[in-house]
C-alpha cells in the first residue's frame, strides 16, 4: 500500500509542529483561530512563524524552546506554520507590517501591538543561543 503524498508530508512534519506544542506554543491552523486569539491577547504574545527549513530546525526553534526556560516570557504563546497551514499565516502575517513574509520569523506582541520581530534572515545567520538571547532581553524589556 503506497502513501499518499500528503499523508508523507504530514508525517514529515508533525514533528516539526510538536517541537512549539510540547513546550506549551499553541497552533493557530486557520485564519479563524488567528483571528480568535492574536489580537485578542491582553498582555504579551509571542508569535512563531515555523517553518521546514533548515533555519527553522536548527536557530529558530531551539532559541525559542531555550528563550522560553526564561523566568519572564510572554503571557501567550503562538505558532503557525507557513507553507502548510497557509491561510493561518497569511492572516497571521497581517500583523506583522511593515514587515515583509519571512518564515522563519518570530514576533512579540504587547496588548496586540507588534514590539518585536525577528525575520528570517536575523535567524539564518545566529545560533539557537543568539535567538534565545534576544528573546529574552524583548522579554526583559516587554513582558515584566
């Protein structure tokens, strides 16, 4: 019995998507979810653009993971995953102007106020420790 490509795909991916949910990052998986939850979120958001590249596997989502061992973080966290849940991130891009789609990225927000964003190309240049270190000082300086 031959594996349909999608069902692959989704195998191939879901552990991409368990490294944000088993430390706690919910997944908004439709526009309707984003919309539910980002500008709705009284105090700090944290908003993980995922994504399969290489980058993400290697920088964004272990800094994120070591950011998040932090005593002060934000008070929600969120994922969407661009290129698989694509109307989710498309709605979840629309607060991230002036910002171009970057995926990879990361993005802090303060009473739905977008405060900080880390595009892709400050993610593909920096170790998981660089990524974790700025989180937390945006935590430092947002989230107390």
């Amino acid at each position: 019995m031959s594996m349909s490509f999608e069902s692959y795909m989704k195998d191939m991916i879901q552990p991409m998507r368990d490294e944000l949910t088993r430390i706690g990052i919910t997944e908004l998986r439709t526009p309707e979810e984003v919309e539910d939850h980002l500008p709705n979120a009284k105090g700090t958001a944290l908003l993980v653009i995922n994504s399969v590249c290489g980058c993400a596997a290697g920088q964004c989502r272990p800094g994120v993971a070591r950011a998040l061992q932090n005593e002060v973080k934000p008070d929600h966290l969120f994922t969407v995953f661009a290129g698989q849940d694509k109307e989710a991130t498309a709605k979840a891009r629309e607060y991230l102007a002036p910002y171009p789609p970057s995926s990879p990225s990361i993005a802090l927000f303060k009473d739905g106020e977008l405060v900080h964003f880390i595009q892709r190309h400050q993610i593909e240049d920096r170790s998981a420790e660089m990524i974790a270190s700025d989180l937390i000082n945006a935590f430092q300086q947002y989230c107390k």
